[in-house]
C-alpha cells in the first residue's frame, strides 16, 4: 500500500533523521512511502526557517502583518507540492497544516474519486476539499506524530486506517466523560478555522482563503477577541456550526482552544442532534493517535452510550 506524504505547513520542521526512521517504521508495517520533494527539501535545509509568529500588538488583539511572508513557503511551490503527492491514492499530510486552506483555489474543481487523505489540524481545510469533491478523509494525528508511537499503538491505528481505505467497516470507542455535560471556554476542544472553512465550503463559499479581516469586521472591539494564529472565537465557530448542522453531509473532529476567561456553558444536544459532534480530544494536545473518521450520513453513525461516543464508519468511496 502506497503513501504519498506532502508539506502542507509552514511551521513544519521536518529532519532527514525523521524522515528515514517513519519510512523504515512503515514499511515494517507493510506500507511503501513516497516523500514529496519539497518535504525532503525542507528536512535537508533551513530555507524556509524564518520565523512565523511575527505579530503586533494592538489593544487585546494580537494581529497578523498578512502582507508580510514571514517564512511562509511561496504558495505555487506548496501546491506543486501537494500535485506531486496525487499521484497515489492516499495521501497523509506530514503534520498540522497551518495555511493549508491556501491551497484550496488550486484544486478546488479537482476531482478526488479514489483518493483518501490523512491529517488533522489546519489540515482539516483542504482535506473537506477533497472529501467534498468525491475522495476520502480520515482525522488522525499527522504523519509526524506517530514518530515516538509503540508499535502496539501504531499497529491497532494502521489496521484501522488499512480497513476504511479498503472500503471495510470499523468501529471506534471514545470515552468522553469529563466533556460532558457542559463545556466550559477555557477547556474546550471544537474546532479551529478549519471547521469554519470547512462550514463555508459547504455554502459554496469557495474563495475565502484565510482571511483574518473578516473576523475582525464580524467581531470588532466589542467581542474582546484575541486572534492567536489561526484560532477562531468558538461561540462564532458553535453558532455557525449549529446554524448549518442540518445542511452539513460530514461528521468531523476537531479541536478549539478557548481564548475567553469567562465560563460559558454550552449543551450538546443541539449539535448531536445536527450529527455534528465535537468538544473530543482527538490527539492534537495529548500523545493519544485516536483514529476519527470524517463520513458523509449515509456511511457511519455516532451516538452517545453510556458516556461514551461510538463511532461506526463504513465508507462508499475508497482508493483503488
């Protein structure tokens, strides 16, 4: 089984010592993994090693000098990138994506029957392209990640991943106790400007690629919001989810970190009931490699048990 793994983030600092010990570890799990150029490029150099987090700040807010590249890899290069690794059918992003939703206008009328892509984070952008354009898409912690993992952790993910692309049927257990009943801004894990991307996209709002103005002409000096990066304020990211959760034709993960002190309490049912569930902790601040698929309605089914979320997923569209 043939992996293709691209660079679809900035702040990623791949090494070639990395690079050969995850390709050794694969393939003792019967995968064959093809490196872009661009991501053996960057773990042979510090070219695109220029600091990122430039900000300035202003009042509560910190913001982005967008007109500025601070070492950002030239946008047509990321996506020469990304087209070199399409030439397998599955695709698992090296690590979180941040700008990946960049690459959305290259690709956005590409057809993606066949393919399956892995990753997480900003990932999450380009990854509800390609699902929406007919591929597959499974949430799991980058392809970096699994770089300290047991083999016995490692094996039970990789079985499952071997099964959804194969088209087979996986059930999967989440033990989400201490998110329930309520959550609470300083704990809450739902979600980052992916979700929102991913929510637009599925409006047809196709040409808002990372743009921060926006959130700043919504909530103005009133919301008392600081933008860290990409992170946006949750009870938008909530209300526009909630809002759309019956037009929505995928269940996805996803992460939020809260950026307001206040406690405000939210219930779930709400978004249960849109079959769009959120607020687990799917990896990206903990060791944990949970596999979360992302379905269209008519592939799995989530429910609540006992305290638990179950997940069952078998999906219609798979690689070759």
């Amino acid at each position: 089984m043939h992996i293709a793994v691209p660079l679809t983030s900035s702040l990623s600092h791949p090494t070639t010592r990395k690079l050969k010990k995850l390709e050794k570890f694969l393939e003792d799990f019967g995968f064959k993994v093809h490196y872009t150029e661009l991501l053996k490029k960057v773990a042979q150099t510090a070219e695109y090693r220029k600091p990122f987090w430039v900000a300035r700040y202003k009042g509560k807010k910190i913001k982005l000098e967008m007109g500025k590249q601070y070492g950002l890899i030239p946008l047509d290069i990321v996506a020469e990138n990304f087209e070199e690794a399409l030439k397998y059918d599955i695709i698992w992003c090296w690590q979180g994506g941040f700008g990946s939703s960049r690459l959305i206008k290259f690709f956005k009328s590409r057809s993606f029957k066949g393919k399956t892509i892995i990753g997480f984070s900003d990932n999450t952008s380009i990854m509800a392209l390609v699902f929406k354009n007919g591929g597959n898409a499974i949430q799991i912690s980058g392809f970096e990640d699994i770089y300290n993992c047991e083999k016995e952790e490692a094996m039970s993910i990789f079985d499952k991943i071997r099964t959804v692309i194969r088209g087979g049927e996986i059930e999967v257990w989440l033990n989400s106790q201490r998110n329930l009943p309520a959550y609470y801004a300083h704990s809450l894990y739902a979600g980052n400007l992916t979700c929102y991307l991913m929510a637009v996209q599925e409006l047809g709002w196709f040409d808002l690629h990372f743009d921060l103005s926006l959130f700043e002409d919504i909530f103005n000096e009133r919301t008392n919001v600081t933008f860290v990066g990409d992170y946006l304020p949750y009870f938008f990211c909530v209300h526009l989810l909630s809002l759309h959760a019956s037009r929505r034709k995928m269940l996805v993960f996803g992460k939020m970190v809260g950026i307001r002190k206040d406690k405000i309490e939210i219930s779930l049912r709400e978004y249960y009931r849109g079959k769009f569930a959120w607020g687990i902790d799917w990896g990206h601040f903990s060791d944990s490699l949970s596999l979360v698929p992302c379905f269209r309605k008519d592939e799995g089914l989530a429910e609540m048990k006992n305290k638990k979320l179950k997940i069952y997923y078998k999906p219609k569209y798979v690689s070759r």
